[in-house]
C-alpha cells in the first residue's frame, strides 16, 4: 500500500469514529430508553434532527454559538423527554405488549418528519461558524476542530451518563427498574417517575447529538430514520444494557459505513454494514461488548 493510500484510509477511519460517535450518543438513549421500559424508540433519529433545527435556527435567528446553545437545548430536550413520556408512552409502557409504544413512535416519527418538512422545507441545512474550517493536520490526518468538540462531548456525556446511573439515587433507581421492575416498585421506587426521567435523559442525548450533527454534516426532515436505523444497530451490536457498549457499536458502525464507501463505495456500503450487523449477531448475540443480565 502507497503512503497516500495508508493516508486516505487512516483518514477514513478517523472520519468514521467521529461520526460513528454521533451513532452512539443516540444509542445511549435508546439503551436507557429500551432498559427500563423495553420501548424500541424508533422516532430517535427524527427527535435528534429536530434538536439539530433547533441549533440551526438559534445560531441563524439570534447568532447563539451551536455549542453555547447545548444548554438550553438540551433543557428542552429534558422537558420534551418528560412530556413524551406522559402525554404518549405512559400507558402504553405499562401494557405486556410492547406493539402498541412501538406503533405510537411510528407515529411520532412521522409527526416529526412532517412537521420538520413543513416549517423548515425539504432543503438541506447546515450550521456554518468560523471555526467550523480550522483544521490539523497530524501525521498526514486532517482533523476539523467541530469534529473533535464533537467527539469530546460524546465522551463526556458518555461519562455523565454513567456517573448519574452509578453515583446518584435516582440513577440507582432506574438500574433498578431495568433489572426488575415488579421488585423495584415493591421497594418503593415510582415507576412512572423512573421512566419520565429515562425518557427525559434519553431525549436529552437526541439533544446533543443534534447539536453535533447541526455544526458538523449537513440534514434534512427525513435524515432522522437512516439515523434511527444505525442507533439501534449500534445499542444491538454494542450489547443491549451496556451504556459504553452503545457508544463503542456507535463508533463500529460509523468505521464499517466509512471503510465500507472507501473500498467499494457508497451504494454498497449500506449492504456491507447490514452483512456485518448480520454476521456479529450470529456470532455474538448478546452484541460485541454485552453479557446476559448485563446492566450498565
């Protein structure tokens, strides 16, 4: 291999664990979401795209710095999170059959999608900021400045997100509630609030991915389901219960899709990750990093 191909594909793997790392901050979500309520929250993706408009139209209409905007978005994502969780799956979460909080995401996925289509339009739309082209070059590998942010705040809500679930009591309540709920609520924990928090913090992550897709690619109304697809490829590969896990098969699948366009290109791509989801599951099927009965 020549030392421009060694470079180009030292690039791309670079490329696709910052964009793998977007993958798993939404997969976190969908790992707390799923743990303690056992709801494949397949709107996911459209929630983060929402957040991402959201970013666009703060550092459009009032100047407010994509990453500065993180607070205030993620408040709203908090609160958004609390709602969803009462106004749609509350019921639906207490029903055996899981059908009926897997449809009334369909539905909010849908309701998302055209809602985004409708305000915002078709167009693709991106954040644009100064620093958004400052670039190092390290051994030969280009590195964007909002991608490295980006990558930094995956990592430290990854960290929070373990610290709150291992270091706080309401964190110990939802392990608790993901491991058993009947024993958790004979203990005395609320279910509903321990879900309404979950749902909370899952939204919240949707936040901060969003705000990093909104400062680092380019989106539209409909990229929320591709997005949905690849988080709950990476919680399955990365191992149902482990929160790191999700964000490692994150990173996995943005290698797999980066690697799988460099070598064969981009209309194969797609076909290789599924093949690979696909062969990993045969092998592992508790995923590359989980365990049965194995919590984060």
């Amino acid at each position: 291999m020549d030392s421009w191909q060694f470079d180009l594909v030292a690039q791309n793997i670079v490329n696709g664990i910052l964009l793998g790392t977007m993958y798993g901050i939404a997969a976190i979500g969908l790992s707390l979401i799923f743990g303690t309520m056992r709801i494949v929250f397949i709107a996911q993706g459209s929630v983060l795209v929402f957040f991402a408009y959201l970013c666009f139209w703060l550092f459009k209409l009032f100047g407010i710095d994509p990453y500065l905007s993180i607070i205030p978005v993620v408040l709203v994502g908090l609160i958004l999170g609390a709602a969803f969780y009462y106004g749609l799956f509350k019921e639906a979460a207490a029903l055996q059959d899981r059908i009926s909080s897997l449809l009334i995401a369909v539905g909010l996925m849908f309701t998302l999608e055209n809602f985004m289509l409708l305000v915002w339009s078709p167009n693709p739309r991106a954040v644009v900021t100064s620093y958004g082209f400052y670039s190092y070059t390290i051994l030969g590998i280009h590195l964007t400045l909002n991608r490295l942010i980006g990558l930094l705040i995956a990592i430290l809500a990854t960290i929070g997100v373990l610290t709150f679930l291992k270091k706080t009591l309401i964190g110990t309540a939802v392990r608790a509630a993901s491991e058993d709920v009947e024993a958790s609520t004979l203990m005395g924990i609320n279910p509903n609030r321990v879900n309404a928090v979950t749902f909370a913090i899952g939204i919240g992550l949707a936040a901060v991915a969003g705000i990093n897709v909104a400062s680092t690619y380019s989106f539209d109304p409909v990229y929320g389901f591709d997005i949905a697809i690849k988080a709950l490829f990476a919680l399955t590969l990365g191992g149902i219960g482990t929160i790191y896990g999700a964000l490692l098969g994150g990173i996995f699948i943005g290698l797999v899709e980066m690697l799988g366009t460099y070598f064969v290109g981009g209309g194969w791509a797609q076909a290789i990750l599924f093949s690979v989801f696909l062969v990993v599951l045969t092998i592992r099927p508790n995923g590359l990093f989980g365990k049965t009965g194995q919590k984060a």
